[in-house]
C-alpha cells in the first residue's frame, strides 16, 4: 500500500495507483501527442474519448488478487564472555529473511525486440497507425499490438502489478568488545561481516529487465555492505596537580568508522531490449571493471570504472548482468572531541567543547548514484554535498567546530 499513498512511479509509469486506472464515472487517461505539425486552433493532444477509445494509451495499476503482506524473520545465536567484570567480548550470528515482499510486475509488457520493428503507416491491419504511433512517411513500431492483452483492451499499455512474491535473506557474522568504566575508559568497538540478498531495494519497488524472468534480479541488495567496522572511546581524564579549574573535568572522546561501499548497477542507454519496460542493465564485458584505474584524484574527478567495461545488450535482448555485482567507494572517518567542563558555581558549570571531524583528513567519495553505458565512470563529489551537507561535518575533509554551552 506504501507505493499508492505515496503516489510514486516506476521505470515503466509515471504514477503506480489506482488514480489513473479507466474505471468510475470520471475516467482519466494519458494521452499521446498528434503527430502534426503544431498551429494555431489545431489540437496537439488526442481527446479524452480518442485516448479511452485507442488513440492514446493508459498505463494501469493493479494488485494480484493473492497480494499477501510481507513480514521477516530474525536469528541470531550468541556468545559472550566476560574477562573482567569492566570488559566484556561478544560473537553474533545475525540473520534475516523477508517474505512476499512487495514487487511490481508489467503481466501487459511488449514482447521482446517489438519497439524495435518498423511498422509502416496503415489505419487497417495487425497494427494500425492509431497504435503503433506511425504517420505518413514515418513508420511506427509493434510494442502496443504486441501487449498480450492487446486484442481486448487495445488502450491499455502497461498493466503493473503489485505483487507478492519476493524475498530478501541477510546473514552476517558479529563481534564486539565493551569497557565500562575501566581505568576510566568506556568504549566499544564492533565489527560486522555480512552479505544481503534480494530481488530489488528500497521503499517501492521497481520493475525487472525481464518480465517473464523475475528470479534475474536476484543479487546483491543496493545496501549489501561487506565490512563493517565502528566504535567509540570516552576517556575521563583523572584530575592532576594545579589549580582545581584547570586541572579538574577534562574528557576526550572518539567515535569511528570504517566501512565498504553499496553496490552499483551500470543501466543500458535505452530500453534496447524493445519490451517498453526502460530497466534494462548494462553488460559488463571486463572482469574487473576498475583494473589498472588510478583512483587518485585528478582534475577534481576520481576514475572510479574503466568507462568500456560495460556496453549495451545486443538489439532485442536481455543483459545477462546480475544487479549490483560491483561496489561504490567506502567511508572511512575518525572523529575527536576535548571537553572541558568548569565549576563557575555549586550551581552553574561552563561546559567548553573542541569537535574535530575526520582527523586524518580521508577524503570519502560520494557513490555512483545510477550510471548508463556511454558515461565516464567517474564521481564528481564527496560524500557531503552527495547527502546535502557540503564541507563541513563528518565524512567531509578535516574541519572542526566549538561549542561553549552554560549548565544551570
């Protein structure tokens, strides 16, 4: 129900819900553009009774009448020991698996190649002009009369369903080490080695390459991280010789973190496949798509992937690529704060902050986002301006900021 209180779209409709479907007393419908030449008086659009009739297209919403809801499972079985009764060490095995989560599947695609074939102008025959958007002298092509539910519902296109039937698994192995109060030091430090699997990702769903092959889009989850390594350290500084307001309520604390990338998947330049469904992958054609690639900064750009490691499908076919095969750049951050809090008062403290952001100054690029074949297979950004918090803040170069704050 998520995608149709949101109102979003897909790869293959611009708005998934029953808004737009041709049922009730105030039908709506997308129409086409008239091939002619635009002039004074002369209506550019198909009108609504044309396009409900055939002379436009409609694109449908609609769920599968054995839609379930989705729900998950968890496991997890764990090991603790404790050295002392300040440190304490822990080893996980976490898993994770969604049932029936929510897909989205055209049960009224093109066939395979059908946008692809030249269908001269004729208002009679298989495939009239009226359908096949062909006009005189200007053919069209066979994707609408190719639908298989063309020959009794000739105006509608794309029938996208809301389905059921996908899963998602996540395994990962777990470990952490935890001080409390130990010497004056707390801390953690957790480490995480997993591995997530699904059929697509994220909030609403998005169509297959292949309509009729759902199970292709098994890979990699758009957030399938690797590694992942976190932690902190809050140091209570024990108080030494000196005047009281000096000498008294220094703390040093660290948080840290050091993870792999998300994966990415390379996108052909055009629905080459013909099926109308424009969520065609890429082929990748080298093994390794970054080999021999200087990652270096140069001319404010990073070369992330050799721009021919993936080219287009053949003309009518199908990638044979498994989404999310390669990964984006990682994140690695170390953060420091002093704080010096001062007794002004029984009743009033000043409380002094130093935040110091990425102490080593490692530069953490932004992700792909969504490249196509033809692109450079370069990242132009830092993390920062890519999640809107350009130059200043965690992940960004070294930068720091100073907090005094009054404690009544």
């Amino acid at each position: 129900m998520k995608s149709i209180l949101q109102n979003n779209g897909a790869q293959n409709i611009a708005v998934f819900g029953p808004g737009l479907n041709p049922a009730g007393t105030n039908e709506v419908a997308t129409a086409q553009g008239l091939p002619t030449v635009v002039s004074s008086g002369k209506p550019i659009f198909y009108s609504l009774s044309q396009a409900l009739s055939g002379q436009g297209v409609i694109s449908v919403s609609t769920f599968a009448h054995n839609f379930r809801p989705s729900y998950s499972e968890n496991w997890d079985l764990n090991i603790e020991h404790s050295f002392t009764s300040s440190v304490i060490w822990q080893l996980s095995y976490v898993a994770t698996k969604g049932t029936h989560l929510q897909g989205l599947e055209d049960i009224n695609a093109g066939a395979l190649n059908s946008a692809n074939v030249a269908v001269p102008y004729s208002l009679i025959g298989n495939c009239p002009a009226q359908y096949s958007g062909a006009a005189p002298g200007s053919p069209g092509n066979d994707l609408q009369c190719s639908r298989p539910y063309f020959k009794t519902f000739p105006n509608f296109g794309v029938i996208d369903e809301a389905t059921s039937n996908l899963g998602s698994n996540y395994n990962s192995l777990q470990t952490s080490l935890r001080t409390q109060s130990w010497h004056s030091l707390t801390s953690f430090l957790g480490y995480t080695w997993s591995h997530s699997l699904d059929y697509e990702t994220g909030l609403l769903p998005y169509v297959p390459q292949n309509p009729l092959n759902e199970a292709a889009e098994y890979g990699n989850a758009d957030y399938d991280v690797r590694n992942t390594l976190t932690g902190y350290l809050d140091y209570t500084v024990p108080a030494f010789r000196g005047p009281k307001r000096l000498t008294k309520g220094w703390e040093v604390n660290s948080g840290f973190s050091f993870h792999g990338g998300t994966p990415y998947t390379v996108t052909a330049s055009s629905n080459v496949s013909g099926n109308g469904e424009n969520a065609d992958r890429a082929v990748q054609v080298l093994k390794n798509p970054s080999a021999g690639i200087n990652r270096g900064i140069i001319g404010g750009v990073v070369q992330w992937f050799t721009p021919g490691a993936f080219v287009d499908p053949a003309l009518g076919a199908y990638s044979p690529t498994r989404r999310g095969q390669n990964y984006n750049p990682g994140y690695s951050a170390v953060d420091v704060a002093a704080i010096k809090t001062t007794e002004i008062t029984e009743r009033v403290s000043a409380q002094f902050q130093a935040n110091m952001f990425n102490i080593f100054n490692r530069t953490n690029l932004a992700p792909l986002g969504f490249p196509t074949t033809g692109e450079t297979g370069q990242i132009f950004s830092t993390i920062g301006p890519y999640l809107g918090n350009p130059t200043i803040g965690p992940g960004e170069p070294f930068n720091a900021e100073f907090a005094l704050k009054i404690i009544f």
